[in-house]
C-alpha cells in the first residue's frame, strides 16, 4: 500500500463516540481502581472521604519531637482542608514507576509514604499497582485508617520493613534531615528505594512569612547533591535525580531524586 492510496486514516481530533464511552464504562466497570489514574478523580475522591470524616475529627501528633520546625502542624492542616498539592506526588511517583524492577513487582512491595496529608498520594500509589494493605502513610494529621500518626524523626516502624519510601515534600518540615534519613535507612529493607522531593522557591522567607502570616523555618534545599549527602554511605545507586532547570530559577520549582539504598 502506498503512502498516497488516499485510504481512510485516524483523524487528529480524540473524540469518544457512544461506543467508545460504553466500552470504557463497561471496562471500569470491571476494573474501578483504573479511575485511581485520573487525576480529578483521586482529588474528589480525597475530598468526599475526608468531608464524610469531618474536618473538626482530622487527628494531631502533637507529641512530636523538637526537629518539626514552627508551625508545620498547621501548615499542613490548612494545605489538607483546602486539598493544596494533590498531583504533586505524580513528580516522583511517575520517574519511580520507571524503574523496572519496581513496576515489575510494584504489588508485593511494602510501601511508606512519609507525609501524605491527604489520600491522593495514597490512591495514585494505588493506581499504579501498589496494593492497599502493603502502603501505609505517616503524618502528624491523619483522617484515614491508611495514615499512622507519627514523627518522621521517630518511625514507628520496626527495622528493615520497607520496599519503598517516599519522602514528598516534607524534609522542609525538619530542623533534623540527618536525623530523618537515620530512621529512612533504618526501616528501609535493603536495596530499597527512595524517593525525595522539595520545592524550592526564589521568595525570601521574610516574603514568604508576609503572605502566609506565619513562619516556616524549615530546611532548604537547592540541588539534589543536597540530598545525597544525607544519605552518604548508604546508596547503592542514584537511578533518577532533577535539578531545577536553570529557566525557571525565577519560579517555583522542584528538586526530585530516586536513589537505591544499599
């Protein structure tokens, strides 16, 4: 057949047709843990069960130690009740799922999510194979029987328990980062995976204290070189890692890195 035979082609537009809706019906219909990939719908989701819940019953870990820096408790309770942040996971959850051995075996792996503040970390972990009953979250604001209450500085985990170990954005909340990849590497099983992210902003910390009406004096960090080094003598590889690109040093960005321990 030529390239010219005029015959007919897919066109550019993605249009579902009634067909097309039914069969995808009748697929989720079947597999209703596929609607876990869209994002719109884990926000919903997130919301409808925290709102079922009630906010006024969201629990606190106030006996936390002294390294939760100012304020992080109800920073995150605000985040979580106006559900800021839900797609953020996808930043490390997307290059995690690239390492083959993890999609190949992602639902045997037992999985630690360190600071969820909502499920939608949990369900897009979820979606992409993780089983419910090997992923737990730790947070110190917990409306879901799928997060423990609990200090990152403290884990209340017993050694050696965890495949993988997500550390989403909340190294920021620590005067002690050393002190939280002490416990990472102490529940991490060997060869575990870790996956590390925080934002990092170009607003001084005095601007960011005017909008906000409080201080978060947190732990910055600007390059994953940063992360690493917490880690030092304990990585066995380093299978994905970004660096804030140099066009959006004027903006908010992310600094995101996987590395295998040994």
């Amino acid at each position: 057949m030529s390239e010219n035979d005029g015959g007919p082609r897919a066109p550019r537009e993605l249009n579902l047709d009634p067909e097309d809706l039914k069969l995808i019906s009748d697929h989720l219909k079947l597999n209703p843990g596929d609607l876990f990939h869209v994002p719109g719908v884990r926000s919903y989701m997130a919301i409808s069960r925290l709102t079922k819940v009630g906010p006024e019953n969201v629990r606190a870990h106030t006996a936390h130690s002294g390294a939760v820096i100012e304020n992080t408790l109800h920073h995150n309770m605000k985040g979580l009740l106006e559900m800021k942040a839900v797609d953020r996971p996808s930043l490390l959850i997307g290059p995690l799922m690239g390492i083959y051995y993890v999609m190949q075996n992602a639902s045997a792996l037992k999985v630690l999510s360190v600071g969820p503040r909502s499920e939608a970390e949990l369900m897009s972990l979820f979606a992409k194979g993780f089983l419910p009953e090997n992923v737990v979250g730790l947070d110190l604001i917990s409306y879901s029987d799928f997060v423990d209450l609990g200090d990152m500085h403290m884990m209340p985990y017993a050694d050696n328990s965890f495949d993988v170990i997500i550390l989403g954005w909340v190294l920021g909340y620590s005067s002690d980062c050393a002190q939280v990849a002490r416990e990472v590497i102490r529940v991490a099983k060997p060869d575990a995976y870790v996956a590390v992210g925080c934002e990092r902003n170009p607003r001084s910390a005095a601007e960011l204290e005017a909008e906000s009406g409080y201080a978060l004096p947190g732990t910055e960090f600007e390059t994953t070189d940063q992360f690493l080094q917490l880690f030092d003598g304990h990585i066995k590889s380093v299978p994905f890692r970004h660096d804030p690109d140099e066009r959006t040093m004027d903006q908010v960005s992310h600094v995101t890195a996987i590395l295998q321990l040994t």
